[in-house]
C-alpha cells in the first residue's frame, strides 16, 4: 500500500493541473453546492473560494445549480453525482476530466454561519470530511497552513 499512494498522489497532482480552475485571470470553474448542504460542505466551500482567491486573485462563483455553473465543475460537498456513504471523518478527492468532487462524512448541521464569525464556524469535534477533502485538495495546489490567520499560510 506504501508503494501506490505515492503513484496516486502523481496522478491526482497531474489531472489536477489538467484541469482549469483560473485560466488568463479569469474564472475557468464552478464550485457547485447541494441546496440542502451541510454547514461544513457550505463552510468548505467558502475556504475553497476564499484560497483561490488568495492563490489567483480571482473569486470563483458559487451555485447551487449544477446547470448554471461554467468551465470545470467543482462540486464540494454531497451532491446528486456521488452520495455521502462514508466512515467516520472519510472524504473524497476525485478529479475526471472537467470535474472535480470534493466530499466527506459531514455531521447533519443545517445551521447557518458567517464566514466572518468564527463562533459560528463547524465545530472541530464534530465531522467535517468535506473541509478535510478541501484543505487536501488546496496542500496539493501548493497551499501551506503553518500558523493560524493570514500571516502563517503561505501560497
């Protein structure tokens, strides 16, 4: 099993750069969300958009329609494509072709929350495979989380 992860690995980073998500500073992707979506598929869904941003200087849209959405499609969260049928704390990163999905046991939250407010962020006891599958998604983009705030990560 040691052997393929490192393969796996390669081939993930290589369909990743594949596929456009930025293209001549514009938006080249979607990132789509269920319109039942978790707390933590929404909150993760703002982290994706929020560090292409950072990474690009471009924001990507955010749908709740999969028929709206442009260019590659990133569905974050369970969606009508794949169904959430994982362990505790699973997720899933599976790029094919011009989309993207990234999900994982998620608690049943339907609360609401500010991206502004961390209070009202998914508590980090409880599931979140989705935001786990986003930050994996993003380190293997290059991003780095070494201190909390804008000042320890590095893109």
């Amino acid at each position: 099993m040691r052997k393929i992860l490192p393969i796996l690995c390669a081939v993930l980073i290589s369909a990743v750069n594949a596929t456009d998500i930025v293209k001549d500073g514009k938006p080249a992707a979607t990132i789509i969300l269920s319109p039942s979506a978790v707390k933590a598929a929404r909150f993760a869904a703002m982290e994706l958009q929020y560090h292409i941003e950072k990474m690009t200087g471009v924001q990507l849209p955010v749908v709740t329609n999969a028929d709206k959405a442009a260019g590659t499609k990133i569905f974050v969260g369970e969606n009508s494509m794949q169904k959430n049928d994982f362990s505790h704390q699973e997720y899933l990163i599976r790029v094919k072709g011009d989309t993207i999905i990234l999900m994982g046991r998620d608690k049943n939250d339907a609360s609401a929350f500010d991206y502004r407010r961390f209070d009202t962020f998914p508590n980090i006891h409880h599931e979140q495979g989705t935001c786990y599958a986003v930050y994996d998604f993003l380190e293997r983009l290059g991003v780095r989380w070494y201190l909390p705030t804008d000042l320890g990560i590095v893109y």
